[in-house]
C-alpha cells in the first residue's frame, strides 16, 4: 500500500456544496426523527 498522508489529502480536497435534494433529505430525516420523539413521549407519560 502506498503511504498516503489522509489529513492533507482531505485539506486539499474543495468544498462541496449540499445539492437541494441532499437538503430535503436532511429536513425530512430531522422531521421525522424530532416527530417520533414527541409521539414516543406522548405515549410514554399516558402509560407511566
């Protein structure tokens, strides 16, 4: 294998910008995630 030094290879790489599907991607999975946490909550003080 060859020596390859990952950290500077990673600084060297350019920046790329999230496309808008990526972005909707995102929301949804944080929407549902934080959507699931109130539901489980909700359910977990009507049984406790």
């Amino acid at each position: 294998m060859s020596d390859v030094d990952i950290k500077a290879e990673l600084q060297k790489a350019a920046v790329e910008p999230l496309l808008p599907i990526e972005k909707k991607l995102i929301g949804w999975s944080l929407g549902i995630g934080i959507v699931s946490l109130v539901i489980l909550a909700a359910i977990n003080r009507i049984i406790a």
